[in-house]
C-alpha cells in the first residue's frame, strides 16, 4: 500500500534488527500488540520495527529506549496458536526515521515516521561476487539443514539484497548491525560485509 512520507506508524521496538526484504518471526502475546496484529490485519497497514537500546520488550520494563531509524514491516501471515498468543510472520519493507514518538495508554509507541528512499537497483561489482556466491551457498547448506530463513525471490542481482541477507546471519552485535542497516548506500554497505567475510576466511 503507498503511505505518505510523512506518518504516524505504530513502533514494535525488538532485541533485532529488520533489514528489507528479510523475514521476522514473532511470537506475540502483549495485549497492545495483539492489537496492533489485528487493526493491521484488518486495515492491511505496516508497522515499524526498531531496535531496542536499553530496556526491553516486555511491558513494564523501565528506561525504553530506541533507535530513530528502523524499517517497516509488512504481515505475511498470522496463526492463531493458541488464545491470546500469535504467531506472526512479517516482510522488511522501507526504511524510516522516527522523527518524534509519543507514548499511547495502553503502552504502544508511536512515531511520527518520514520514509527513507529505497536502495539503488544496483549490482554487485565484480570484485564483490565471492561474496554473492558465498552467500548462494550459505543459503544451501541452511535449506540441507531444513531452515529457510530468507524469503523468495533471491535476488543475488542487487548488491543490498545480497548485503541485507549476509548481515542478518553474519554473528555481529546488534549496534553492528544497525549501522549496517542506517548505510544508505547499498555497495558500501556489500563491501563491508566483504572485508568482514574475509576477515574471518569465509571469502578467500
């Protein structure tokens, strides 16, 4: 659905960080998120990943903190497991800053959230396709495993795709990680995860 640059957008501040285009699985049983699962189910609407600086995402922990810029999530779907708790599947979207943010009864955060331009369609560069290969077989190895934790289409054609897909399973700390995310740049953005991967043998 196209939403206005600038708008208010429900916040689900988590311990993790949501790239676009990656998939978040959440088991959610807070009242005033089950909630939210449900007005977006109901107004096909996104919600707002961001991840947690300090406290944490349960209600009643003190001293909330998060960071001001996250990325979108759109429902995939939702199972109803068992009453009052959803499991819920969830598409990275578009990125935003959180330009103000209040605090509604129930406990839910809102933001007032300015949509970030996309990445460029671009594609890796020569000197990077180690990495994209890498990053094929990874995906072969864990599909051999039984886990699929990147949704279709791959598209190893795009250098932040490709970029967005080793950050979310390279063992880095979540501020790494959203760093990587903030890139606005997405051949930057590769080339670090490179140097990272050759750091550590990965990518000879």
């Amino acid at each position: 659905m196209s939403l206005p640059k600038t708008h208010d957008l429900p916040l689900f501040p988590l311990q993790t960080v949501l790239f676009p285009d990656g998939l978040l699985s959440l088991k959610v049983f807070e009242a005033r998120y089950l909630d939210l699962m449900g007005s977006c189910l109901r107004e096909g609407k996104p919600f707002g990943v961001v991840a947690l600086k300090q406290g944490g995402e349960v209600a009643g922990a003190g001293g909330l903190s998060f960071e001001s810029r996250g990325t979108m999530a759109e429902l995939i779907d939702v199972d109803s497991a068992q009453a009052n708790i959803l499991l819920v599947r969830c598409r990275g979207a578009q990125r935003f800053d959180v330009t103000k943010s209040r605090q509604e009864s129930d406990g839910l955060w809102v933001a007032t959230a300015e949509l970030l331009p996309p990445d460029e369609p671009v594609a890796p560069p020569e000197e990077l396709h180690d990495t994209v290969r890498g990053l094929a077989n990874a995906i072969a190895t864990l599909k051999s495993q039984g886990a699929e934790p990147f949704l279709e289409p791959y598209q190893f054609e795009r250098a932040g795709w490709v970029a967005n897909r080793w950050c979310e399973i390279l063992p880095i700390s979540l501020a790494a990680k959203q760093k990587l995310m903030e890139l606005p740049d997405a051949q930057v953005r590769l080339q670090l995860v490179d140097e990272f991967l050759r750091s550590k043998g990965v990518v000879k």
